[in-house]
C-alpha cells in the first residue's frame, strides 16, 4: 500500500481524524520530562528509544525518520499507529522533495521540466516506502495540566543504497543531479516537538 493510498484510508476512518493526528505532529508535546508533565505509562517496541532531535539522519548506509505525534488518551493505539506511520514516510518525501527541488538546474520553479523531475522522484521514493511495512513504535502516556495524553512516535530506516537508487532512477533519465549528493543534503532540522535534552 502506497502513501498516498494510506492518507486517503486514514482520512476515512471514524474514530480518529486523520487531519487532527496530522497537525498534531508539528504541535506535539516536549519530551516526557518536561515540566508540568508526569509520566503515567510506557510501551512499544522502541519504549526504550529516545526519537532522535533530528527528523531525519544520514548515515553511510541508512537513513532514519522519525515521526511523532500525540492522540487523546483513550484512543484506539492502531490507528494512532498507522498515522505515526504515515507521518513520518510524509517526513522522508517532503526531505527529499525539498532537496531535490533545490538541487536540481537552476531554472524557474514554474518551469515545468523541474517540477516534473521533483515530483518524478517523489513518487519513485514512495514506490520504495510502499515496500517498508510496519514500522517499530514508541509510546507514553503522560499527565498534562490535569489532561491524560499519548505520545506516540515511529521509527523509518531506510537503506541509503535503496533511496539513492530510486533517486537515481529518476535523475540519472532526466541527467540532472547525483543522488549520492542528494541524499547526503536531505534536511536534517530538529524536530519541533522535542527541545534540547528531552524525547519521549
């Protein structure tokens, strides 16, 4: 199932607004230690795993994205699971939209060569998330100001090799970049939702 397929899925169910869990993502909580808030309750596979301050990172031979989000206590935790999911492969496409927008000729954005090769390579990127599966999550249940929230959080890796050669497919058609390149620059911006010294 492709990313496009799963927003338009989650946009449908009933229990949860997907729209909501999306705006959520930029507007989450701090870390659990954060002031004001207690700790109730831990869980997931990465219960252990402090997200990374970067939303996405670049190694040698992996790239990590990680998504966060927080959902009313209460709330069916497969689902919230799925839109973590889905926010952080959103996080992978719009870093290597970005870039790409960036890296590839100089010409006018309203030239529609260049948009054609971003899209193109987004769409290639996505073809290689639709493969990726589940991914491994993180959650907490905190107290905040008397309300009971849960923070979730997902985990991408990706192998560099895999990303630059769905980049390259695209690019190396059009002759414009070099994927190697591309994947070193993808924006590696610190998270809003986790200050300096804090995760979840």
């Amino acid at each position: 199932m492709g990313f496009l397929t799963t927003i338009r899925r989650l946009a449908n169910l009933p229990c949860l607004s997907f729209s909501a869990l999306w705006l959520a993502c930029a507007h989450a909580g701090a870390g659990a230690e954060r002031r004001g808030e207690e700790v109730l309750e831990r869980g997931g596979e990465l219960a252990g795993s402090r997200a990374e301050r970067a939303t996405v990172t670049v190694t040698p031979t992996t790239v990590t994205v990680w998504g966060l989000t927080e959902v009313p206590d209460g709330s069916r935790l497969q689902i919230a699971f799925a839109g973590v999911d889905a926010i952080t492969r959103a996080e992978l496409l719009k870093a290597v939209e970005v870039r790409v927008a960036g890296t590839v000729t100089s010409v006018e954005s309203t030239d529609p060569n260049r948009r054609s090769v971003v899209v193109e390579t987004v769409e290639a990127v996505d073809g290689l998330l639709a493969h990726s599966g589940p991914l491994p999550h993180g959650w907490v249940r905190v107290r905040r100001n008397g309300e009971v929230v849960i923070r979730i959080w997902a985990r991408l890796e990706v192998p560099r090799a895999a990303l630059e050669t769905s980049v390259r497919s695209v690019l190396a058609r059009r002759g414009q970049g070099d994927p190697a390149a591309i994947v070193d620059g993808l924006p590696q911006q610190p998270s809003e939702a986790l200050p300096a010294g804090s995760g979840p």
